[in-house]
C-alpha cells in the first residue's frame, strides 16, 4: 500500500467504518512508514482535543504574532497563488 492510498482510507479508518480486511493492510502500512504513523497518531491527537472543547486563552504577543504570520502568509499566497507560501 502506497502512502497515497493510505491517506485516501483515513477518516474511514479514524471513523472505525471500515472493512476488516482493509483496516488490517493500514494498519501494516502504519507498522513500517513513520510518515503516516505520525499523520495518524496527530490527527487522533486534534480530535481529542477539539472534543474536549475546551477553550485555552493565548497571550496577546502570541496572538498577535500568529496574526502577523497569517496575513504576510496569505498576502504572500495572493502575490504567487502557485507558490506555496
């Protein structure tokens, strides 16, 4: 199984609605690639987070510096919309 692949089955895998046949090659993959060790192991990681719904206050420096980042990322994006930012 191709990483490509991997990430197409994702959400079904996270969801648990997937078949058994297909849950057991993901779960292969993820004994031997890091990479989508670590995509699944985060993203397992914001959903317990965002359902705990809790909401954490930020310093204002730090709000304002993540404010900063985001606007000079999304003027840089409308300048080259082809080139990542």
């Amino acid at each position: 199984m191709k990483c490509s692949q991997f990430l197409q089955e994702l959400t079904d895998y996270l969801d648990g609605v997937i078949d058994d046949k297909t849950r057991a090659e993901l779960e292969d993959h993820l004994h031997w690639c890091r990479n989508c060790y670590v995509v699944v192991s985060t993203t397992k990681q914001t959903i317990e987070i965002y359902r705990d719904s809790k909401l954490y206050e930020i310093p204002d420096d730090l709000r304002s510096r993540l404010h900063s980042a985001i606007m000079s990322k999304c003027a840089a994006h409308k300048k080259n919309p082809e080139k990542k930012a």
